[in-house]
C-alpha cells in the first residue's frame, strides 16, 4: 500500500488491540499519524511483558551526563531503545511493578514511572531512622532495594517497602506519610524482600525468612516465620520470588569479593577504593532454587526446574515470568544482574560486570548482554518491567 495513513481506523485500532510487545507498540505508533492516534494507551492489551535491561547513564563531554537511558530489549536481541528520562539523571535507581525508586546525592527521593515520567515524591533520606549523618556517606548508596504491594498507575492504596542503609534495613513508606517507617527485627539485615499473597517478606543472609507487620495491627514488626537449613548458606546471596503462587528461594554462589596474590590493603587510602582491579575477582557460580510450603510448617524443597518459566534477579524486585510465548528469552533460566554492593564501592570503575543467564538444567552460564557499558559506581544494570502508566 502506497499510504499507510489511509487505512481505516477502527481497522487500525483492531491491528494495535492484537500486538503483545509493548516494544512493537511503540514502533506501530511510529509509522504514520493514523497508527500513532491508534497506538494509544487504552489500545494496549499486551500480556505482562520480558523485562529489560537498563544500562548506566552515558557519559557526554567531561562530567556532563545524558537524560537519555538505554533499555536493552532480549526478545529483540539486544536492540538498544533510548528514553529521556532526567528525573532518574544522577541518581541511585532500583526499580519495582515497572516504576524506578530514586535517591539523589542530596538525598531526595522520588517515584518515578520511565515511560510516562510521571513522579511522585518520596520523604528525604534524612526521615529514616538510621539516615545516614551529612558527609558520612554518599547518600545514593543507602537505597539498595525496593518493593511495591500495588501499582501506582492503578491505585492510591499501596505501601512501598525498601531495603536500605549500611546494615540493610527494612522501612516502609505510604502516600500521606511524612517520613519513613523502620521495621524492627532483631537481625536487621536483609538481602531481598518481596509481596506474597498480601504480605512482605523478607530473607536474611542466614536464609532466616521473616513476615512484615506492614499494613496489620503492628507495623514495625517482623516475625521469623521459617528459615533453610544454613548449611545451604555461609555468606551467599539469597532472594525470595513469586512464581505462579508459589514462593521461591534463590541462593546465590559467588558473590564475595575474592582478593587474588597481589592485592594490597591499602589502610591510609580513605576513599576505600581498589584501585587495581586485577587483585579482585568475583563472579556468579551456581544458583540454587528452593520452593517454599507455607502452608506446611514452611518446609522447604529443593527443584531443579522452573518450567515455562525464567527468574530475573539483582538491583530489582526479583521476579519470575512464563517465557514459553517469547523469543529471545530461555525458560528454566535465571537473567541476573551484578548486585554486589562490595563491587560498587570499593572498585575503581564501580559494579556491574557480574551479569548473566544461568541455565538449571545444565548448570551452564552464558551472557545476555555483550556490550561494555555496564560499569557503575552509583546505578548499575537492573532489570525493568516496561509498562505505560
């Protein structure tokens, strides 16, 4: 056809209604004025979506920084699309149901939604309790991770949990507080959190799983409610992940800085940087997955497949999707990022470099992304679910 534009409408709103990718979405809008009015969100009626990977900000001349960010598309094999989104420049981001959580060098906080670039403003960094003191730290690195119990593009009735600080607390936030709430256990660290059937959990690096009293009659608790035997354990990453109304534990090996013959500590250096990178290794080497009964005393099961299904892990609410009608994307596969907080800040050019798809049947890795953009000190790779607001 010699004209794309003359198609008639509600036939083009019919083709927009059958499109499954939100990445195929923007492209349809993008060909004539017709399909772009068609392109619209109410039209989009896409199945939940591959998330993609974004990468750090770009750097321009000298110390100048691009309000572009770069979103790596897997089922479009690693095509790179380019948003603007100044909101996020400069700042700490984790990213949660498709919305990023942000943390300035100053300490303002802020949701933001990437596509829309709606924002919501947060309490500042100095309404936590265990905030940290000015000068002490480089306030961007408190914030480590985040975690909605609902979207914000579809309700006010939300709570947002994170994990943050120096000693990995828990503390919640919901729209109308003024400051930031802490969630008291008495082991405070935590390496992950997720929503469960109408509640937040989060797991300790002991492999301890405790429930958060956040939105009940006590709110600033946590309770032990099961824990996986600790011989499992011994300093590996773990998180907790839905998959299809099951829970999900992942232990993660490998992630502890491994310092090589060579390395010098370097005791008057105050900045704490490594600056020979080549005396320090680290790297992903085996993921476990054990499936979680609550209903059974909270046994626990070690599986060796997730089916249809691939995990996404690292600086994002983990999370699990049936990849079976995808391209690009391997089911019984975990796509993890580089979530070690030693790598941030302690290397010279900062984290980023530990990414990769790991394969449960085989036990085999191979990489998801080949490009060397991917190092940062202050917001390396996520994972993020594309969405409209």
């Amino acid at each position: 056809m010699g004209n794309w534009d003359e198609l008639q409408s509600d036939l083009v709103v019919l083709v927009a209604k059958r499109i499954g990718l939100l990445e195929d979405f923007l492209a349809f809008g993008g060909v004539c004025r017709s399909w772009r009015s068609a392109a619209a969100k109410e039209n989009f009626k896409g199945r939940p979506q591959v998330p993609w990977l974004m990468l750090p900000e770009e750097e321009e001349e000298g110390e100048k920084k691009s309000d572009e960010r770069r979103f790596v598309s897997l089922t479009k094999g690693g095509m790179i699309r380019r948003f603007d989104v100044p909101e996020a420049k400069g700042k700490r981001c984790v990213e949660t149901l498709g919305w990023f959580v942000t943390m300035s060098e100053q300490g303002e906080m802020s949701l933001i939604h990437p596509m829309s670039r709606v924002k919501i403003d947060l309490p500042h960094h100095n309404t936590f309790k265990y905030a940290y003191e000015d000068g002490e730290e480089d306030k961007r690195n408190y914030l480590q991770k985040a975690v909605l119990s609902s979207c914000p593009s579809s309700t006010d009735d939300y709570v947002l949990v994170v994990i943050c600080g120096a000693i990995s607390w828990l503390s919640f936030w919901r729209p109308g507080d003024k400051l930031w709430t802490t969630i008291e256990t008495r082991n405070g660290v935590y390496y992950d959190v997720t929503y469960f059937k109408g509640q937040f959990y989060g797991v300790n690096p002991l492999g301890k799983v405790f429930r958060c009293g956040v939105g009940g009659p006590d709110p600033t608790l946590a309770w032990l409610v099961g824990a996986i035997p600790s011989k499992t354990l011994g300093g590996k990453r773990t998180y907790l992940v839905e998959l299809s109304g099951r829970l999900l534990l992942v232990v993660r090996d490998g992630c502890d800085l491994d310092f090589l013959p060579g390395y010098v500590d370097d005791d008057d250096d105050t900045d704490s940087i490594i600056k020979d990178e080549s005396t320090v290794k680290y790297g992903a080497t085996e993921f476990q997955v054990f499936e979680v009964d609550i209903n059974s005393n909270w046994t626990w099961a070690q599986i060796t497949s997730l089916g249809d299904y691939a995990l996404f892990l690292g600086d994002n609410a983990s999370m699990a999707l049936d990849v079976s009608k995808f391209v690009g994307v391997k089911p019984n596969c975990i796509y993890y990022t580089d979530d070690n907080w030693e790598a941030y800040h302690c290397l010279k050019r900062g984290g980023g470099k530990d990414m990769g798809i790991y394969n449960l049947e085989d036990r085999t890795q191979m990489p998801h992304y080949n490009g060397k953009e991917c190092l940062s000190r202050v917001s390396p790779p996520i994972w993020v679910t594309p969405s409209f607001f």
